[in-house]
C-alpha cells in the first residue's frame, strides 16, 4: 500500500490532475454496477470516489462493491474536476486506482432515514460523524478560539480555576457535592471567585473551562454540564463591561461568517440574522424591560400568551420574556441593573438605589435567551461581609474571597459566557443539547 501524497479531503481542489492517497470512512454508496459511487468522509469533508471496474483490480472493486456504510478504507485515485460532482466541498471527485479496505463496518444503527432524537442521543457516540454534527462542532471549535483570540489580543491573561472547590460559586441549590476525602466539596459552578483574585494579580483575566450545576429542570437550554468563558477585569464599570462585550461577540460572529459558510448553510443558518451581529449592542435597564413587557402584554389578545408574558417588577425574567425582550431588537440587548433579589450575593447594589445591581445579562436575539451574565462586584469589605452573613454563606469557606476586599480593593466587574447557547444562537439550533459532544442533561449521562 502506499501513502504516496497523502492529503485531506478539504484539500482536494489544490491537487486536481494528480494522484494522490485518501484515507476515510464510506459515508455513502450508489451502486451502478460496474460503477460504484463512494462518499468518503475523512472529518475534513466529503469526497466522491468513483470506482470503475475497468480501471481497477478485480478483488479491490469487488470490495468496493460491497463497502458498508461507515467502513474504513484506503484509496489512492487522481483527482478531477467536475462540478456536479456532490461532497463537501464537491466540485471535484476521485478516479479509484486502488482501494484498500482496512475495515468492514458492522450495520450502522445512524442511516439516512429520519431517527428520533432520545434514539440519536443515545448514540452520540455515532451521531458525530453526520455531516450536521460534523458542521456544529467545527464552529463551536472556531467559536472557542475566536473567543480566545480576541482576549489574548488585548491584553486579557488566560489563569485557570480549580474545578473542585471549597463552597459554592452561584446558587446552593444546583450544587454537585463530591466526598473529598471524607470532606464536603463541590464541582465548580462558577470560576469567578478565583478569577477576581486572579484579576487583583493580573489586571485583567479570564478562564474557561467546565462548570456543573444540578439543574433539576429539563429545558432547551439548560446542561448539567457546560463551558463558560469568564472574563474579568479590574477597575471596569458596567459600561465598560457592555462595551467589552460586544466588541467581542461581533468579532466573533463576524469570524464565523466568515469561515463557516460551509457549515452554516448545512445548517441552514438565517445567514441575515448574524450579519446584523455588530457593535453597538441595545442597552435598556430592567425597569423599563418590565414596562415594556407589561404594555405588550396589554396589548396581547391570545389569553395563553398574556399569562406568559405576565411580569412584575422584582421577578426575574422567565424565558418566554427574555424572547419577547429580544424580539423588540434587531441585535442582542443588554438587560442591566436587575432586583438585587434575584441576583448573587456579590453584585454592586446601585448608588441611591439598592434594591437594584450592577448587573448586566446580555439576551441573544431570535428567543435564544440569556447568553451571557455578569455585574460590577461588590469591592466594599464591609458590604460583601455582610451580604455574606444575611445570605449566611459559611464565612471560613470565603475568608481567602472576603480577604481580597483588604488588600487594594478596586472597583472591578465581570462575566460569564455560556458557551453552549452561544453556540446554538450562532448555529440556529432550537436545543443546546447538539451543541457539546457528549451532552450531560437530566437524566442522560450515557454514552
Ligand atoms: O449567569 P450565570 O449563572 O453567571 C455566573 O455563573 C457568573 N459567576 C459568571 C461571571 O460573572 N463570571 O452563568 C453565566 C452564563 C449564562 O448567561 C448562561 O449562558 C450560561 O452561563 N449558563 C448555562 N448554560 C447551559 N446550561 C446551564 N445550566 C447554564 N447555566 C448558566
Ligand atoms: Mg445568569
């Protein structure tokens, strides 16, 4: 066998003319008799291979003949150029000259036939090599570096946070508690509370990484499982932190755009939608969401929606609101200065003001709900040692967190980005759940 100018399938248009070595799985076969039409994947794109009786050993076509879905093969071939030649990219085939099977594939469970969703799920393992799968995972690869990118460029410092951890990050009530040794200790919900001593060492930070909550509810956007990306940067303002925040989301969704065609139109991406995506973002406060909540409601006539879209001033926003707020702007909103009740214990109450935070949650547009949330933190020792006891936080397990307020405490403010629903916003994917490899959620944590 020989591997003489082995190449990638996303390749194949520089080497037209010549022969070259493909090493893949069948995605698809069309028998035609003496032709047999191979779809070969190799997770670069896909590429038809054609194999001509004529043209090849008899027990090598034969092979070919009987190739299974899914089965591993070798094959060496020169390249053409023929536009109605289908694939990904397409455009341009392989002539087979030799065909090495390395493995015969069993049945495979995934065809081309529509499969229910509980039946694809339990075979993720499997379902990744679909093109749709294929097309997602390469822009959450992208969506993460571009991510990366932007904030190593300006200045922003990568320090990782632990996973397991001490106390609680958000909400008691999602914790996943671990035996530490005969020890209580819980799987991180959050990187934040390190991320801002992170950010009193170096200025400004982020992590990324996993974080877990037990979310007890089964929604289209909710994980056990799901990465964050947490920036964190001293001496910013809320203002700052909006600003900050659609420079980075426009660059990139304007950085998908433009290496993801592909991709996005497997998807069938509102290709529209995500070019609006610039910078400057809407900004409104939560008081006048809930005023502009309440007219639509007045104004709705089906009596199902009005109950839904129903709001008082102090209730956090459910996601039929968050969809009906995003639905008034073109582009992502910024919903600030929330009820101090329904946000964490940490936020910067206003000036004057306290029954309100210095918080910010940036809603994505087309009902794809919260992406990210954030807020100016309380930098004050007193008032964060105080909030800490009414909240009755055990204070040993803060005291290093409370200390920072001791040493050079600065205003300074923060976020998190949930990358799965950046994700699905991005894609046009109705569910989180094809957004991560193995998705962890209610009840499910096979394969
Ligand atoms: O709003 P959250 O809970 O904020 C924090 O955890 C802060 N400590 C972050 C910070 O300021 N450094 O979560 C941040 C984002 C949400 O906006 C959402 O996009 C995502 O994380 N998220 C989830 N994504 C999927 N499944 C879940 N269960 C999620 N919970 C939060
Ligand atoms: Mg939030």
């Amino acid at each position: 066998m020989t591997l003489h100018n082995l190449i990638q399938i996303a390749d194949l248009a520089k080497y037209e003319g010549q022969e070259i070595t493909l090493r893949g799985w069948v995605y698809d076969r069309t028998d035609k008799g003496k032709l047999q039409f191979i779809q070969l994947r190799d997770g670069t794109g896909i590429a038809q291979c054609v194999a001509f009786k004529k043209d090849m050993d008899e027990t090598e076509f034969a092979n070919a003949s009987k190739l299974s879905q899914e089965s591993s093969l070798v094959i060496t071939g020169t390249v053409r150029k023929d536009d109605r030649a289908p694939g990904l990219p397409g455009g341009y085939e392989v002539g087979i000259k030799t065909l090495q099977l390395v493995h015969h594939a069993e049945d495979y469970p995934i065809t081309p036939k529509e499969h229910g969703v509980e039946f694809l799920m339990d075979n993720r393992h499997l379902w990744l090599r679909s093109s749709r799968q294929w097309a997602i995972l390469r822009i959450r690869a992208t969506i993460v570096h571009e991510l990366r990118n932007w904030l190593d460029d300006h200045g922003y410092l990568l320090v990782d946070t632990p996973i397991i951890t001490p106390a609680a990050g958000e909400e008691t009530t999602t914790l996943f508690q671990l035996d530490y040794f005969g020890e209580p200790a819980y799987l991180a919900q959050t990187g934040q509370l390190y991320n801002e001593a992170n950010m009193m060492a170096f200025g400004k930070v982020y992590c990324f990484g996993p974080t877990f909550r037990a979310e007890k509810s089964k929604t289209r956007r909710h994980l056990i499982e799901f990465w964050m990306l947490e920036p964190e940067m001293a001496f910013f303002s809320l203002e700052d932190l909006m600003d900050m925040e659609e420079q980075l989301l426009s660059h990139v969704v304007k950085a998908v755009l433009a290496k993801h065609q592909r991709e996005l139109a497997i998807l069938e991406r509102d290709l529209n939608k995500l070019e609006q995506i610039t910078a400057p973002f809407a900004r409104i406060s939560y008081d006048e969401a809930v005023e502009r909540l309440q007219k639509l409601a007045a104004e709705t006539q089906d009596p199902e929606q009005k109950a839904l879209l129903a709001i008082e001033w102090g209730s956090d926003f459910g996601s039929p609101h968050e969809t009906a707020i995003a639905e008034m702007f073109d582009r992502p909103v910024f919903v600030y200065h929330y009820p101090t009740a329904v946000k964490a214990f940490y936020m910067q109450p206003v000036e004057g003001r306290p029954e309100v935070c210095r918080s910010v949650d940036l809603l994505a547009p087309e009902g794809y709900g919260e992406i990210t949330g954030g807020s100016e933190r309380i930098y004050d020792s007193e008032l964060i040692e105080q909030r800490v006891a009414t909240i009755g936080l055990p204070r040993e397990a803060y005291a290093w967190y409370l200390e920072l307020r001791k040493f050079g405490s600065v205003p300074h403010a923060g976020f998190g980005l949930g990358l799965e629903r950046t994700v699905a916003w991005i894609c046009g994917l109705p569910h989180v759940r094809e957004t991560i490899p193995y998705p962890r959620i209610l009840n499910r944590k096979y394969p």
